[in-house]
C-alpha cells in the first residue's frame, strides 16, 4: 500500500513518471499478474494516463553477482515475447497506457 501511495503522490507532482514493471518468469509473469497489476493501476492511477513500460528479465547483472562473490540463483529463463503482447493487451483493455523506451 505504501509503494502506491507513494507512486500516486510522485505521479501528481511530477508529470513525466514511467512506471516500470520487470517481467519475471515463475514470478509475475502469468496472465493473472497482468490483470492484477491492471486493477491496482487502473483503479489507483485513475485518469493520469501514467506510461508502463514492461521490461524483460535478463541476465545483465549476472557478471556483478559474480564480481561480489554472490551466487547467483535464478536459473536462465527467458520472457516469451507474446507474453508482453498479452500483459499490453490486458493493460491497454484496462485504459492503460503501455509504452517502449
């Protein structure tokens, strides 16, 4: 609750605020995560029109886990690209704005 309170307080004094949702395989990235994020945005973020932007899981920090001499767990997995076309199909149906950087 706290994060969106925050997210609605950043949105209303400051008018070019992305939301940015990393999509993660085996944790939010099955279709009831797109719903679930659409209902809490759409009702809390109710006509601001705020851009979401969907980011792919990658392995970019992989290397900087290493350097710290952390292991690192997640296994490789990968974000099927139709999956972010139906996370933007549910968000757009939601009156959602989806955009790409």
């Amino acid at each position: 609750q706290h994060i969106l309170w925050m997210l609605e307080q950043v949105s209303e004094n400051h008018k070019d605020t992305l939301i940015r949702i990393p999509l993660i395989p085996g944790f939010n990235d099955q279709p009831g995560d797109a719903e679930g994020f659409a209902k809490i945005f759409a009702a809390r973020m109710t006509g601001r029109k705020i851009p979401i932007e969907l980011l792919c899981y990658h392995e970019f920090g992989k290397a900087k886990w290493e350097q710290c001499g952390w292991e690192y767990q997640m296994p490789a997995v990968h974000v099927d690209p139709e999956r972010v076309k139906e996370f933007e199909s549910v968000f757009k149906a939601n009156g959602l704005r989806c955009v790409h950087t």
